[in-house]
C-alpha cells in the first residue's frame, strides 16, 4: 500500500478529500486509515503546543503511527496542516511509497470559508482576546518543495478536486501492482 500526505492550510479542504477518498477507495476494497491533525490534537498529542518543535514532533509522531498502519497492509491517508518541510521530508525520508500533496488555497477564499472561525481569530480578535497563531497568517507554513501533487480547492469544485487525487492515488497503486 502506499501512503498520502495531504498538508496545506486550515480550511483548504484536506479532511474533506480525505474522507471523500476513503469512501471511494473503499468501495473498491482498499483498507484506508485516516489520521486526521485536528483529531489527532484532541487525542494522543494534547500534551504539545503550536511552537515549532512541537509542530514538528506532532507530524513526527503522525508519521510513525502512518508508517506502522502502512507495515500492516493498509493504505494511510494523513491529514495535517504540517507546516514545516523537516516533518514532511521525514516521512518521505521513511519510504518510496509516501507521496506528498499540497491542498492549495487563496488565503481569500480560506478567510471566505473560515468554518472554524480561526482567520477571524488570527486576522481580527476581538478587543482584549488574546491573537492565536494561524499557519500562513501569523506563523509560518512552508510551501512543499517538491509535492508530488497540487490541487488549488479554489479554482476546482469539490467533485473534480476527489476525482484528482482518486487519480492520482489510482495510479500509484498501479505502478505496484
């Protein structure tokens, strides 16, 4: 099986691939794991914080839970902002069969959307409330260096973007097989 890492800003649509894809795939009888950033923050990493060695050790930690479901036969679909290229070359560094996908967005159209309310947050926090850190806003997100692919959720519908990266995971899998 093969692993896919979907990194890109909060908002930029990569739980909703994420999910889209494995519902897809597993129709087509693949065993698909989900590590999703959002929830994995709620669980097994709520002892870290946003600084960057945390960030960091967070998409470590993620990573070595994906490459352990991968050992056990199962395609592993991770979902994180993961911000900084060190955590991102580290799970690429671990095998040929990790693929990297930028989930682009204007930051336009991620203030637009804002389900979580975070770019208000970032942008304009209310008097008196503390600014959070928001990746791409007010703390770094590094751009992939090398993403084996892009997909721009703003200039794709929903549809076309799960049918690009279904494509994409398709054809991998192909060139295993």
């Amino acid at each position: 099986m093969i692993i896919i890492q979907l990194t890109g800003l909060s908002g930029s649509g990569k739980t909703t691939l994420a999910n889209a894809i494995k519902l897809h795939l597993s129709l087509l009888n693949y065993d698909i794991e989900i590590l999703d950033g959002d929830e994995w923050r709620k669980t097994v990493s709520r002892d870290l914080g946003f600084s960057r060695a945390d960030r960091i050790e967070n998409n470590v930690r993620i990573g070595k839970l994906a490459l352990e479901k991968w050992k056990e036969g199962k395609m592993v679909i991770v979902s994180t902002i993961n911000p900084y290229e060190e955590s991102r070359s580290y799970l690429k560094t671990q095998s040929a069969l990790v693929y990297t996908v930028w989930i682009v967005a204007s930051i336009e159209s991620l203030v637009r959307r804002d389900t979580k309310g975070l770019y208000k947050l970032a942008l304009h926090p209310p008097d008196g409330s503390p600014v959070i850190k928001l990746s791409g806003i007010n703390d770094p997100y590094e751009i992939p260096e090398n993403p084996d692919l892009i997909i721009n959720t703003d200039r794709e519908t929903e549809s076309e973007s799960i049918i690009h990266l279904k494509e994409f995971i398709l054809s991998k899998l192909k060139l295993r097989s």
